[in-house]
C-alpha cells in the first residue's frame, strides 16, 4: 500500500474531512478519526479502514491526548472555522513546534481569511453565493413518476428537492444515470411524501 505507516489523526466533521480520510486508509494510512462526547460516530458512512475514539477538546485533558497523538503523526485533517483550533490551544503554531514534521491540512469551508472565514461553509451555501441555484436546473432534472419535473412543482418543493438530491448526490443508492437526451444525469424520486430512495 502506498501510504503504509503513515498515521492521520482525523477530527470528525462533516464529508469533506471524512471523505480525505477514508481516502487515505484505503490507501494504506492509519487512520483514527476523534469523535466529539455525545456525538454518533460515524453518520457520514465515511468511516471505511478507520479506527475512532472520543476526546472532549475544550477540556485539557482531552486536548492533552490531542497533542500526545498529534507528536507522532504525519497528517491531521482538522475541519472547523477560523479560529476554533486556535482558542482550544490546538493551532498549527503549537502543534507544529511539538511535531515539525506534521501536515496540519486545514479543511474549512471558507478558508482562513475573507468574510466568510468565520461562517460555517456548505454546498449549500457555496450554491446560493455563486448563484448557481438559479440556473442549476439548466443542468440537471429531478423527475417525480407521479408529478412530472421539479418544474411543475410549487415553489417550495425545487428547494426541498435539490436540497435532497445534492446532499444524496454521491450516495450510489440512489437511481442517479444518464437519460437519452442532453439532460443528465437525471434522478428519479419516488412520492414526495415517502421519499423512499428507488
């Protein structure tokens, strides 16, 4: 395996982390994802070749056992805004002087600097930001067996839909294929009152 030996410490967040993660294991690494106290484990099904354990990091001692993982790591996949690292006493600044060598690979929504550093970043926002909410129909087609198009619906339920449909986008469950004309892909729901996957 090509990353044999090396060691991740992922903290649990939302796909963008998780997805890195299990990249990373599939391709040999050691990967142990830390779980915030009371939290589900894995709910991103991203949890693939990975080992876990629960830290409560705003506590010292949790970040203690942070710091002690961290001095023989090569990677952390740290995922939340601005700032929040930094206030746990958890930035690269200290983490690096205890371990030169670690990658700390920073993996929030909005970056470091800007406006929006601050915000919580998700699809959802960098859709509405760039616009590409009103013309992502122009791409794609969610077909309804009972109702027609998106575009026949109110308009509450193109948001509802879309919504849906990109959060479950790469999950192979759903019925996501090409169709015969230049719209695709296309992907076919069932009664919007069941929202049973097809």
């Amino acid at each position: 395996m090509a990353l044999k030996g090396v060691r991740v410490v992922e903290l649990a967040g939302l796909a963008p982390g998780p997805f890195c993660g299990m990249v990373l294991a599939d391709f040999g690494a050691q990967v142990l994802r830390v779980d915030r106290v009371g939290s589900l484990g894995d709910v991103s099904q991203l949890a693939r070749g990975k080992r876990s354990l629960v830290l409560d990091l705003k506590r010292a001692q949790g970040a203690a056992v942070l710091r002690r993982l961290c001095t023989r790591a090569d990677v952390l996949l740290e995922p939340f805004r601005r700032g929040v690292m930094e206030k746990l006493q958890l930035g690269p600044e200290i983490l690096l002087q205890e371990n030169p060598k670690l990658i700390y690979a920073r993996l929030s929504g909005f970056g470091q600097s800007g406006r929006f550093s601050s915000k919580a970043g998700h699809d959802i926002n960098y859709l509405a930001l760039s616009g590409g909410r009103n013309s992502i129909s122009q791409f794609f087609s969610v077909e309804n067996s009972k109702s027609g198009t998106v575009g026949t619906a109110s308009r509450t339920e193109p948001v509802r839909r879309w919504s849906a449909f990109l959060h479950n986008l790469q999950d192979s469950r759903w019925a996501v294929h090409g169709c015969g004309s230049h719209r695709a892909p296309v992907l076919q729901t069932t009664h919007p009152r069941t929202w049973t996957k097809v």
